[in-house]
C-alpha cells in the first residue's frame, strides 16, 4: 500500500498542437460547408453560434477531456514508483466520451538511495516517466508541464525521509 501519494502525471492519445490543427482544419471545413449548403453568408453571430456548437461536438479542450491515462506517483518505502491508470477503450482518439479508468499496475519503480540529492531524484522520476511514454504499448503524449515545473523545487529527499 502507498505511504504516500505524490503526483499524477496524464498522458493523452496526441500532442496538444496536433489536437489544435486538426480542431482549426475542421472548424473551417464545417464553415465552409454549412455557408456552402445552405447558401446563407456567415455572419459574425452565427460563426460564434456554430463554432461553439462545433467545439463541445469536437470534444474540446484537448486538457483533461482527451486524456487516455495518467501514472500516479507514489512513495513505498524507498522507492518511488508509478501506478498505470488507463482509460477500458481498445481505441484511442478524440471521440471517446465514456472512458472509464482503471489501474493497470506499476509503470516503473525508482529507488532512491541515501546519498541521493533532490535534483538526482527529480531528474531519475523525469527520466522514468519518458521511458515509460516510449515503452508503453500505445503512443502517448504525457503532459509533463506540470511536473517539470513543480518538480526541480520540490525537496525530493525530505519527501522520501518522511515516515
């Protein structure tokens, strides 16, 4: 059992760019289409009206609601070690609405030694969670923003010394 939680990291079935360019290339075609079908000229009220209802269509934003797992970090005696969570979906992709998550065992497992620095810790989670983005058996994205911000400030060894 974990003695203590430490951070979640999500990965997601596509990079944040790509998502965007493919959201932009689609707004237009659909703009294009409906001004095309229906014969009318876009005004500046109806293009708001169909680009909101084309967003929550679209399954947007890309933060949170394409996510297709996240590794929780946690701290079991001397170890740091990820948890797997990922989405019961064989197929990834911007549709799903219905996933439902589930562990799915230990990503990795990082022991930290006595003689290890904070930055040595930090930068060995770092390194793990790349490896395990580049192992695991579907191409992810994870979102490391957050991490790599928090994570170079964060006293790794008391965290590790804490009972």
């Amino acid at each position: 059992m974990p003695e203590k939680y430490l951070f979640d990291v999500a990965f997601y079935w596509c990079a944040e760019e790509a998502f965007y360019r493919e959201y932009d290339k689609r707004l237009a075609e659909h703009l294009a289409d409906f001004e095309r079908t229906t014969g009318y000229p876009l005004t500046e009220n109806l293009r708001m009206s169909l680009t909101d209802s084309f967003w929550k269509n679209y399954i947007a934003p890309w933060t949170f609601n394409q996510a297709v797992g996240w590794v929780r970090l946690y701290k079991l005696g001397s170890q740091i070690r990820g948890e797997l969570w990922y989405m019961n979906a064989k197929r990834a992709g911007r549709q799903l609405t219905k996933k439902h998550f589930s562990s799915q065992g230990k990503a990795f497992e990082l022991h930290v030694y006595p003689e290890d620095t904070s930055e040595v810790i930090y930068k060995a989670v770092l390194a793990d969670l790349q490896s395990f983005a580049k192992a695991f058996r579907r191409k992810v994205v994870l979102d490391l923003e957050a991490f790599e911000q928090l994570g170079p400030y964060v006293n790794w060894r008391v965290l590790m010394n804490d009972a």
